[in-house]
C-alpha cells in the first residue's frame, strides 16, 4: 500500500497484513515503510531520493508507530 499526499491514520496501519509493507511518503524528501510481522512493526525512515536508511525502530503496536512518524 501506497499513501502519498495525505495523513497516514491509523486505519491504514491496521489493515496491513502479515508480510505486507505500506510507503509513506511523508514530504518530498523523506519516506517511511512499514512491515507488519508476527506480534511487531517494523518501522524504516529513509531518503527517497538515495534510498539511505535513517532510522530502524521495532515496535508492537499501531500507536507507537504513529508517535514516531509525528516526531
């Protein structure tokens, strides 16, 4: 799943399923995946143009995901 030119919600997050990532492309230069394992979230920060990781968290629940992309 794509979100792009909108708030990501937390409707979207819930409807990812096993194995299924969503891109969220936050403004024109950062963008945020999200892998949704067995009991976590996988949250990657990267630069869209290079593709350059910047930050990695591992977190359990839809809430705590939302908090990171605000900040």
């Amino acid at each position: 799943m794509i979100v792009y030119r909108r708030q990501l919600t937390e409707d979207d997050i819930s409807q990812l399923k096993k194995d299924e990532q969503l891109i969220y492309y936050y403004n024109n230069n950062i963008a945020f995946t999200v892998n949704n394992n067995v009991g976590e979230y996988v949250l990657r920060k990267r630069l869209i143009y290079d593709d350059k990781l910047l930050e990695e968290h591992s977190v359990r629940t839809i809430a705590q995901v939302m908090k990171i992309i605000k900040n």
